[in-house]
C-alpha cells in the first residue's frame, strides 16, 4: 500500500484517563468514529460532574459503539448517549445484551428514586434533584443493542471490523479488536480482565497480534492474597454470626454477588457456619443471577468446566430472594444474625445505603468491602476509617467492623495483568495504561517497561494520540 493510500487512526481518550471509571475510547479514521465503552464516571464528585457536561464529540457524529461489557462504568452513559443525539449501533455480546436489558433500566429508576429522595429529604443542593436519566430514556437505548458472538470478526461501520474474545471478568465480558481497512495495525482494548482463579469463569483469552494495547490498572499496584482473603471472609462471617451481629456486604449485581453466594455455599457445606437466613436484597442482582445460573446450568462457553451443570454451587442453604421495598424495609427491624447482600458495590446509591444507614452504628455487625472501592465512594470512605459517614442526607457513626476482602473483586491484579500481556506474539507499538486510579497506572506503566520492556504511556483525559 503507498503513503498516499494509508488511513490514519487517531484514538480519543474521553473518560477511563487518569481514573478508574467512566471509560468510553473514540477512534476516529476515514470519515467514521467509532466509541469503544459508553460509561459513567462514579466517585469523586468532580468526576460525577463529569456526567452532567455536554459530551466532548457530537454523539450524532458517532457511528457506533462496542460493548467490552455490562457494568456501569463501561455501558451507564449510553441512555444519555442516545438522548443527545446518537442513533447508531451498540455492540456487545448476547450475555452482556441481556445483562445490559437488566442494568440500565435500573440505574435509571435509581436515579429517579434517589432524585425524588432527595427531594423529600431536602438535603439536594439543588431544587428540584434531577436524575442523569429516566428508566424511560434506559429502555429506549436498548432497541440499539446487537449481540455478536465471541471469536468471529463482524463490521461496525465502514471500513471497520471487530473481534470479541472473552476476558473473564462478567459473565459476557469481552475484550475487542478492532481492524480499520487501510490502517496500519491492530488496537486491541482489554476492558476489564478477570481473574485466572474465578470461581466461574474461564480466564481470559490471550491477546493475540496487536499494534496497539490499551489495557485496565484497576490493582496495577498490588496482588491479590487469595488464601488470606477467603481466610478473612470465613473468619469474619462466622464471627459476626457468633455474636448475633449482622453482616452486611455492599456487593456489584453482577458476577461479586454470585461469587460472595459461591463462598457462602462452601461455608456452610463445610458445617462451619450454622443455618443463618442469606438475604440478597437487590432487583438487580436477582436478576443478574437468573442469568448465571442459566449460563451454568447450559454449560455455557464462558463458564469453567467443573461448575458447568451444577448452579447449586450459588444457592447457599437459607437464601433469601428480597424483591419488594417494603420487604428490604422490613429488614432494618430484623434482629441478627443474617446476613445481607444488597447494591451497590461501593455503597454509591441503592438499597444498601438504608442498610447501612440502620446497621452501621452498632459494634455487633459488619460491613464487609467485597471489592474495588474507588476514591470518593462510601466505600473507599469506610475502608479508610472514617469514624462518621454520610447517609441520606445524614451522618451516621462507624461502629460496626469493616472488613476488606479485596481479593474477590474479579478484576486481575497486577501479576495477571502482566501475563495478560506477555501473550501478545510481538511488541505492541505502545501500550496505553488507561481505567485505574493514577498512582495504580503510573505503577503498572513501569512494571510494564521494566519486565516487558513495552512502550507504554498513562494518557490523560481529553489527549487524542496517532495510534496509525
């Protein structure tokens, strides 16, 4: 091909630069754009403010989206996305379609439930609270969607192919390579990787030949202690059981609340933990496990071979399915011990806050951090050792334990992020560490250099680079 023929590719970092939410990727070459990841930035407050900004590109310019996977900082923006303009395709892979038909229309009804809240309560700095989205604007983004298979090259636009190989950290999660006819080289983007130990699900694929790389550094700082934090999660449930205390784990819908039902199960298979009611108080959770345990029971591609047909392995003796309000409510005035499993994983919104809110002053119960707590979170608030946090418009003391179980997050920590990447059959071009907190990036970015010897960058957010 000559210098005259080649395409150039420019790839746009708007969101997942610097932080560890709101990723969303916009290559742009011969005349179309296409967005890898649609999410919404959650954590500190000037990164939810981010939300709220008119989106840096015309969304009816773009001609597409691609999918890596359902959870909200990957896929939360497309119902605005599709509001301000944007009528194109949105690719992803049939689980994560289904788990994407169950997750936006709830964080749209959340943020209409909050918005109303706030409203009542009085405590919203502006009057009247508004919602990012409606549950209305969540369902009309999804008529967009398209499931595409793993392991098959399909077109987006013109000019443009992608690939899906699964990355094991959802079930449906993907990471995605993308081709542009007449540019020189391949991108691949990592989205979220998994663990090599899910209990679930298969590791990820490797990478294959790729120019370019744009990989995640959630835990690029640290690794994961598997046995300590099992040790730990055992240790703390039966301890609280045994003091007639209360165990409440603020826990992600998807795949953290069939991994904690999982380490529930063999608890009590063990004989160690005594019968003790397991309330999952979350619409959403209770549908993402329908899913799984489907995705089990048909021994689906994704899903290891020695859980493939047996979806007992999440359904702990004394589950509890709480679907109504007026049922999660009734659970403030329910005596311990039990345990609860309620959204969100960091304790940003949903029925969890009400839980905390009744449980936390009291030194008997425990709140359990199942995973990933970003900075600006309740969460990552608790996990610090605030000695008040902030609930519904009120400030409520921290008595009860906290327990930090970082190990059954189902992101790959930095050793497994840098095998990830030994799987690449050559050199990338340059590596873009993007999805991660800044000091996690900058310390995966070295790690990179130094054992692999990659180029490798920490984009910033808004920066647009060559990438063909």
């Amino acid at each position: 091909m000559s210098t005259h023929d080649h395409k150039p590719a420019v790839l746009n970092f708007l969101g997942g630069a610097g932080t560890v939410t709101g990723s969303k990727f916009l290559i742009a070459s011969a005349g179309r754009r296409i967005l890898i990841d649609c999410g919404l930035f959650q954590g500190l407050k000037d990164l939810r403010l981010r939300n709220w900004d008119r989106f840096p590109t015309d969304p009816r310019g773009i001609d597409a989206v691609v999918l890596t996977h359902a959870h909200l900082d990957h896929s939360g923006y497309l119902p605005l996305l599709r509001r301000s303009g944007f009528r194109g395709p949105i690719f992803a892979t049939q689980s994560t379609v289904d788990l994407c038909c169950i997750l936006l229309p709830d964080s749209g009804r959340l943020q209409e439930e909050e918005a109303r809240y706030a409203n009542k309560a009085g405590y919203s700095r502006h009057f009247p609270a508004k919602p990012l989205y409606t549950e209305e604007d969540a369902f009309d983004c999804l008529n967009a969607l398209r499931p595409m298979p793993f392991d098959t090259a399909f077109e987006i636009a013109r000019s443009f192919s992608a690939t899906f190989r699964p990355a094991g950290h959802i079930l449906g999660s993907a990471t995605v390579r993308i081709e542009v006819d007449g540019a020189a080289g391949t991108t691949v983007f990592s989205g979220d990787l998994g663990r090599r130990n899910h209990p679930l699900l298969k590791p990820p694929a490797k990478i294959g030949a790729a120019s370019t790389v744009l990989i995640e550094s959630t835990y690029g700082d640290r690794a994961h202690d598997d046995v300590k934090s099992i040790e730990r999660f055992d240790e703390a449930i039966l301890r609280t059981t045994a003091r007639g205390g209360v165990t409440v784990i603020p826990s992600f819908a998807v795949d953290r609340t069939e991994i904690v039902l999982f380490h529930l199960r063999r608890l009590a298979s063990s004989g160690r933990l005594p019968d003790t009611p397991i309330f999952v108080d979350s619409p959403m959770a209770l549908a993402a496990l329908r899913l799984y345990k489907t995705a089990i029971s048909n021994c689906d591609s994704e899903v290891r071979p020695e859980v493939a047909g047996h979806p007992e392995l999440i359904e702990p003796r004394g589950l509890i399915e709480v679907k109504t309000s007026e049922e999660s409510i009734a659970l403030n005035g329910r005596p311990g011990p039990m345990i609860i499993i309620s959204a969100s994983g960091m304790a940003t919104g949903g029925r969890v806050l009400h839980h905390l809110a009744h449980r936390l002053n009291d030194e008997r119960n425990t709140i359990m951090l199942v995973g990933y707590q970003a900075a600006g979170t309740r969460g990552r608030t608790l996990l610090e050792g605030a000695p008040n946090v902030k609930l519904l418009g009120r400030y409520v003391p921290v008595r009860a334990e906290i327990v930090d179980v970082p190990a059954f997050s189902v992101h790959a920590d930095r050793h497994e992020l840098i095998e990830w990447l030994r799987s690449v059959p050559a050199p990338p071009e340059m590596t873009f560490v993007v999805h991660g907190e800044v000091a996690a990036a900058e310390s995966l970015r070295n790690e990179i250099a130094k054992q692999l010897r990659f180029g490798a960058a920490v984009p910033r957010q808004l920066e647009h680079v060559r990438i063909a």
